[in-house]
C-alpha cells in the first residue's frame, strides 16, 4: 500500500506541475502530452490524442475485449499560467495542496493505477470540462452509449460522499427591445426596454420552485445607452439547475413563451439546456454495489450527496447510462486558495474503485441467462 502511494504521489506531482488552464490551448496541450506520458507508464498502452477545436483529449481503450466500462474525467483547470507560484504543489501532515489536485489531477492518477491491467476498460480525459465542454460533449455522449456504466472521477463531495445526484443546467439570454425617446422631453413617446427587462426578471424569478430543487436565477444585466435616453434594448442572462428533466423542460418551455408586459416592447430569448440532470435513478444501483464492495474491503462506506455543480456525468447520465459521480480524491477547496487532497484516503478510494471496474467487467462478460420456455441458438 505505501509503494502504491508513493507512485500515485509522484504521479500527481507530475501533473499538477504542469498548469493547465481550459482558455490556454498551449498549456492545454503541453498538459495532455505530461497526461499521456503518465497514463502510458501505468497502463501499458499509449492515448489516442484526439483534437476538437483546438483542444486536446486522450482516450485510451484497455485490452482487446469490446469497451464495457467507462472511467470518465478531465485534465484542465480553472488556475491560471503562474498560479504554482504561489500555491506550490506540497504534501505536509497528510495533506496534499496545489492548483487542480482536488479538481481533479488526483482522480486521473486513480484512474490509471485502478485501470492497469484490465481488458475491456475505456478511460477519457477531456481538455475543455472547466468551460463546459463545448468541444468534448459528442465525445463523452458516444463513448458514453456504448458503455454499461459511467464511472466519473471528479472528487468527492464533504466527507467523502459520491456525487448521486447533480442538477442539471440551463443557460439563457432574455433580449428586450423598446423605443429610445429623449427622457426628458418626451419619455412618453418611448418603450423603456429597462421597464421591460424588470418585468421579464420578475416572470423569469417566479419560475423557480424551491420544494422540486429548482433554481432559477437572473444574473448579469444590462440596458440602455446614456442617462437621459429611455432605453431602446436590454438582457441579462438566466441561470437554471433543476434535479429532474421534467422540471428542466417545464422552466425551457416557460421561458421559451415570454411575453412582452408593456405595449410595443418585444422579447426575444436565447439559449437552452446545457446539461441534463444527473437524476439519483441513474446512480442507485452503482451507489448500492459500492456500498457492499467498501464493507468487503473493510473500508468506510462512502455517503451519497446531491449537488448543484455540473459535470460531464450529466451527459454520460443524459444518453441513459448508468452514472456514478465523484469518485476522486477526498478533500476540498475546489477552485480556491484552499484546494487539497487527504492523502490517506487515495489508496482505498482507489483499490475501491478497481473492485467496482472488476465487478462491471464481470457483470457484463456473464451472460444472461435464458427465459424459461426459450431456446437459445
């Protein structure tokens, strides 16, 4: 158990030190090939590097046994060139800090050494996850279809839970438009877009519904031109995180039909959904499997958490397949000056990690068996 840890330290060392914000593609690609180099020396195999508007992600495909499994995470970080400078990667009284560690340099290195070895395993690692994954979305869904789990290994919520649930996201602009008038002389001869965008913020605010979980919050606005002038155009943007799809097309549709609440205004909207819930259906069973592999291990059970944040299991959950999410590093501090990993949690987070891959493995290598009454070629 030390030696594996002593690698997995050094492992992440390596990668933490090379920064990798998602704006950079330089940095992203300088990252992708430290990633690789990594990945290569645990798994035995090197990376397909796949390119998608300028950024680059990795796939490597384990053993030449069709892909079962799908271990899920992303080497980009929300730090900035120069952040090592001042949050140098360091480990003291067991606990490991440096920029991207928790989110989520950590989990990769898991997902190398709970890999090696085994046939029938698909590990991505996306380059552009920070910024929502603009480039990697199809990448993640395709991969995603042809898996019969998706094992994400983001890090994990207080305490060490799994991330069962995460809402899903939405993203819109609401676009007002009115009649510019002197505001002095003649407001009435004008339609105050600002009038108009309070009452399209009231409308969109009242769509929230705190008892389902659903948030849905106006956030940067803007309107008008110069003091004295009654605005002849406004927006501002809405965000929306919602548990369930039901709920995320119930607020679509009602945003979709906003209505001008003053004579000669006009709405227009933009945007949509940008990632589907992670509903706790798609998890339930992986969360009970881990339950009952932790106890055979005689390790702690790890809780379950529902989350606000996004990650692309929201996406691996959205085609159907079934998502458990963090299961990276334990720790917090997530894109602060606090970011850190316990590092006595890494090696049984990571061998329970390798039992649950091994048991899907097996899973799925087993057939089903026949229907009474059926016969089977």
């Amino acid at each position: 158990m030390a030696d594996l840890l002593d690698e997995v330290l050094a492992d992440v060392r390596t990668l933490v030190e090379c920064e990798s914000p998602s704006a950079d593609l330089a940095a992203v690609a300088r990252s992708a090939e430290v990633v690789a180099r990594v990945g290569t020396a645990r798994l035995g195999v090197a990376p397909e590097r796949i390119v998608l508007d300028g950024r680059t992600h990795l796939r490597w495909r384990l053993g030449p046994a069709p892909s079962r499994v799908l271990l899920l995470g992303h080497h980009d970080t929300v730090w900035p060139l120069g952040s090592l400078a001042e949050h140098p990667y360091g480990v003291e009284d067991g606990v490991l800090r440096g920029p991207g560690c928790f989110d989520m340099k950590v989990g990769l290195v898991m997902a190398f050494h709970a890999a090696a070895g085994l046939d029938g395993v698909t590990l991505l690692v996306t380059g552009d996850e920070e910024l929502g994954s603009p480039s990697s979305r199809e990448l993640v869904e395709e991969e995603a279809r042809a898996a019969t789990a998706a094992l994400v290994l983001e890090a994990s919520a207080d305490g060490g839970a799994l991330k069962t649930e995460r809402k899903g996201v939405s993203l819109y602009e609401v676009r007002v438009f009115g009649l510019a008038a002197h505001a002095g002389l003649e407001p009435e001869r004008g339609v105050n877009a600002t009038e108009e965008l309070a009452h399209q913020v009231l409308a969109v605010s009242a769509l929230a519904d705190p008892a389902a979980g659903t948030t849905v919050t106006a956030t940067a606005a803007r309107a008008g031109t110069t003091t004295n002038t009654v605005p002849a155009a406004g927006s501002f943007a809405v965000d929306v995180r919602a548990r369930t799809a039901a709920e995320q097309q119930r607020v679509h549709r009602a945003i979709g039909a906003l209505a001008p609440a003053l004579p000669g205004a006009r709405v227009e909207v933009a945007g949509g959904v940008n990632r589907p819930p992670l509903e706790a259906a798609s998890s339930a069973a992986l969360h009970r499997r881990v339950l009952t592999i932790a106890s055979r291990l005689g390790l702690p059970a790890p809780g379950s958490a529902a989350v606000g944040g996004a990650s692309d299991g929201n996406f691996t959950a959205g085609v159907g397949t079934p998502t458990l999410d963090g299961l990276g590093a334990v720790g917090g501090g997530a894109h602060a000056a606090d970011e850190h990993v316990l590092v006595g949690e890494v090696p049984g987070r990571t061998a329970l990690l390798r039992a649950l891959v091994e048991e899907l493995l097996a899973d799925s290598a087993t057939p089903a068996p026949a229907a009474p009454g059926h016969d089977h070629p």
